[in-house]
C-alpha cells in the first residue's frame, strides 16, 4: 500500500497537450489570494449552476448556455486546484486527495441528476450514466489504494473530454429542441441515446478494467499453501 504522495497519477487524455500547458499557466498567472481550496469551492459553484440551468431548461433552452457556462466554471476550478497545489509546491497529499475526489462524487451527481431532470433527457438514462461514473470512481480508488496507480484517463478520454461532449450536447438541444423517439419499450428523447452511450462505455471500462486487474492481482498474490498462515 502507498501514501497519497507516492501515487503514480495516469491522466493520458485527448486534449492533454492543449489542457496542461494552459494549466500551467494558469497557475503561474493566479493571483496570491488564489488558493486550492478556493478552486475547489469556484468548481462546486460551477456545478451549481449547471443544475440549476438544466432545470430552468423548463422556462427557456437558452439556459443551456449558461450551462455550458457552468462547465467552463467546474472545469476552472476541479482541473486548476491540484496543479495550483502542485506549482506552488503546497500539496497536502492526504487531505488534497480526499476533499477532491469526495467533492468531485459530489458535483457529478449534481451535474447528471440536473441533465436528468431537464426537458431534454429521460431520467432513468441519465440515472445510468450516474451509477457507470460512480463505479468506475470506485474502481480508480480501489486501484489507487491497492497498487498505487491513479488512473484517470481510460482510452484517451477523461473529465476535461466528457466536459466537452456534454457542452457540445447541449449546444445540439439548443438548436434542435426537444426530439422524442417511440422505441418498444418506452419513449425516449433524441439526447437519450448519447447519455446512454456514455453510460455504457463506463460500464464497459468498469468491467473490463475490474476482470483485468484482478486477475493481474490473482497472480501476484497467490493463495497461501496448506498449513500456511495457521
């Protein structure tokens, strides 16, 4: 088992070479008063506001601009606290990897339930993209503490990417409006089908990553002979 501070981080992600530069420059251009915790609490808001936008969907679509808002703001905030952290050299390992990652359940929840409850997606589907990012956060969590490896990136894609397709998609609800499709087994609307998507990629990554790794570990550590351990 390992320290926060030891963990190899994995974030090998499409718009990486474009996102860490700007990053760092971020963090080199923050003011003094800027501190991680405050980035932490500017990415909340950010999410806030995404909810409250996909529910005033209801009044009018051009609230999904101030959505798409929302994510500039959470992105700001989630991505710059650990790098601020990390170039001012004031990381605090235990702490830093707890409230991040506690907060970051936290705000994907408000993010997804907020898209479920707009016009735009039936609930049950966004409840399953839900439920797909939540266990693959416990797998990545899971791993960290077993072999010291935080993966954030799985095939290039990460939070920055899924920040993206979800502003692209809202961009589309807004020019296309609401688009409902009768399908066997209920009615749902045209968006539904890249949430769901979504959704079944990350059951997919859980499932393959969760077989892949424990059989990596099945081999490493070995059943304990007759007698052994007695």
């Amino acid at each position: 088992m390992t320290a926060p501070q030891d963990h190899k981080r994995v974030n090998d992600i499409l718009l990486g070479p474009i996102e860490r530069p700007a990053l760092q420059w971020l963090a080199a251009h923050a003011p003094a008063w800027m501190t991680p915790d405050k980035l932490t609490a500017i990415g909340v808001v950010g999410a806030l506001l995404i909810f409250l936008s996909y529910l005033a969907t209801a009044i009018h679509p051009a609230f999904l601009w101030l959505a798409s808002l929302g994510f500039l703001i959470n992105w700001y905030g989630d991505s710059l606290d650990g790098t601020l952290a990390r170039y001012r050299k004031i990381q605090r390992p235990k702490y830093g990897f707890f409230i991040d990652h506690t907060v970051d359940a936290f705000t994907e929840t408000l993010i997804v339930l907020g898209l479920g409850l707009s016009i735009y997606v039936t609930f049950n589907v966004a409840a399953l993209a839900l439920i797909g990012y939540l266990m693959l956060s416990v797998f990545v969590y899971v791993r960290t503490f077993v072999d010291g490896v935080f993966q954030i990136s799985y095939s290039k894609l990460g939070p920055t990417e899924v920040r993206v397709i979800l502003v692209a998609l809202n961009t589309a609800m807004f020019f296309f409006g609401v688009r409902t499709v009768n399908l066997p087994f209920g009615q749902f609307t045209l968006y539904d089908i890249p949430v769901a998507l979504i959704a079944l990629i990350l059951f997919v990554i859980f499932a393959v990553s969760t077989w892949t790794k424990a059989r990596e570990l099945a081999a490493i550590d070995r059943p304990p002979k007759p007698g052994q351990g007695t």
